[in-house]
C-alpha cells in the first residue's frame, strides 16, 4: 500500500511492524464511556432537529420495544 504525503512523495507501508517496547493495552479504559456520533438521514433532521428530541422520541418507544422481545441490538448492556 502507498501512501501519497503533503509533499506528493510517495510512501510504501510495509507489510509488517515491529513494536519491541510497545505496550498492550496502555490507552484501554475498561470504565470508559464513549459518546458515539449519530447521524439522521436529511429528512429526519426537520423533524429530530437536536439530540434532546430524538431522546423524547426513543424514550417514548420504550414501552413498545421493552414489551417485545429484545433482540441483541436493544438489550441494555
């Protein structure tokens, strides 16, 4: 794989790096709590103009979902 820099030179990765005094692990967080970015379609954003409406609209559906049964994607973590 090439990589093209600022300068328009060329540089090839390779294929293999090796990290001797490398440490596994030292930026994980097992506590952390991440924030994820969601993105509306175009036409949703007229209607879910701020991340406050779309949490009054997912918290009104809820009692439909917690009535079904969960798949993995809606059980809470």
């Amino acid at each position: 794989m090439e990589i093209k820099e600022e300068n328009n030179q060329r540089r090839t990765l390779k294929k293999e790096y090796n990290f001797p005094k490398g440490e596994r692990g030292k930026f994980y967080r097992p506590d952390a709590k991440l924030n994820l970015p969601v993105y509306l379609e175009p036409d949703l954003r007229d209607y879910f103009p701020d991340a406050e409406s779309v949490n009054r609209a997912l918290r009104c559906l809820l009692p439909v979902v917690s009535s079904q049964k969960a798949g993995p994607s809606l059980k809470k973590n």
